[in-house]
C-alpha cells in the first residue's frame, strides 16, 4: 500500500524540482517558485519510497502568474512524474485517483492537462485513465523559438 502526501516543506518542495526536473530536462523546466505557488494551493502530493520522493503530481486549482487557467471550474494537471526506477507499478494511475478525488472535493468539474504529441507513454496513460483530447496548442508554452505544442487531455468528473 502506497500513501500519498501533501507536500508543503520545502525540503520536499526541492526534491520534487530535482525529480521534475530529471524527468523533463529537455523541455520546459518548473521553477522552485511555481512549485511553491501550487503548494499554496494545496495542489503538491508525493509518494515516499524509504523516504525518497518516487512520483509526485502538480495541481493547480486556480490561475496564477504563470498559468490561467481555461475554465474556473476545471483543474489542472501541471505535471505528473514517477521515477524511472518506480514505473509500471501502477503509482501514476494511483496519483490520478486520487488528484481526481481532490479535484472534485474542491467541487472542479474536470480536470485537463497538457502534454506533448510524441509522449505515446503519457498518451496512452490519459486514454487509459479516462481523457480525451479536446485541443491542440502550437505554442502552448507561449516560445516561438522552439516547438511547444501540446495536445490538450480532459476528463470530466461529475
């Protein structure tokens, strides 16, 4: 049995940018401040594994500087990630039961994400979890510079 935990320390807070980090270097990185921002908001969760941060999820329940959000209503899904280590074990589908829980405790009617059209793993975990793709963004990130797009997954919850 896997617990997972609400994250505000911010020891925790660095070991999941670290963890973040690892798992999507080569694309946009998450600052230590947005992961606060989403702390704040009671959307930061973790699983612990002999007290090492193995998967964590970011939820973001209202707009912020940096992210607004499409419709008030929804949550969204910021990031999710599993250590490599950690993976096929079933703790990302465990992470979205429960985020999904949270989600319609504070009374959101969905929740969406963003994530890259060549991530096939992630895609076929969102299908698998009950997402459809309602949208494409080619700069979902806002960069003209490099390739950004994203397709955007939903998943109502009542």
């Amino acid at each position: 049995m896997i617990e997972i935990t609400q994250v505000h320390a911010s020891n925790h807070i660095q070991k999941i940018k670290e963890l973040d980090d690892h798992l999507f270097k080569i694309y946009q990185q998450i600052s230590l401040r947005e992961l606060e921002i989403i702390a704040q908001q009671n959307g930061l969760f973790a699983i612990f594994h002999h007290k090492q941060i193995i998967a964590f999820a970011e939820l973001l329940f209202e707009s912020t500087d940096f992210y607004s959000l499409e419709n008030p209503q929804w949550a969204f899904i910021y990031g999710l990630g599993v250590a490599p280590s950690h993976r096929n074990k079933g703790l990302a589908t465990q992470m979205l039961s429960f985020i999904e829980k949270i989600a319609v405790q504070k009374n959101k009617t969905a929740l969406y994400l963003a994530t890259r059209p060549d991530n096939k793993e992630a895609i076929l975990l969102w299908k698998k979890r009950g997402f459809n793709i309602y949208d494409y963004k080619e700069n979902f990130f806002g960069s003209t510079e490099q390739k950004d797009g994203r397709l955007l997954f939903i998943k109502e919850l009542f």
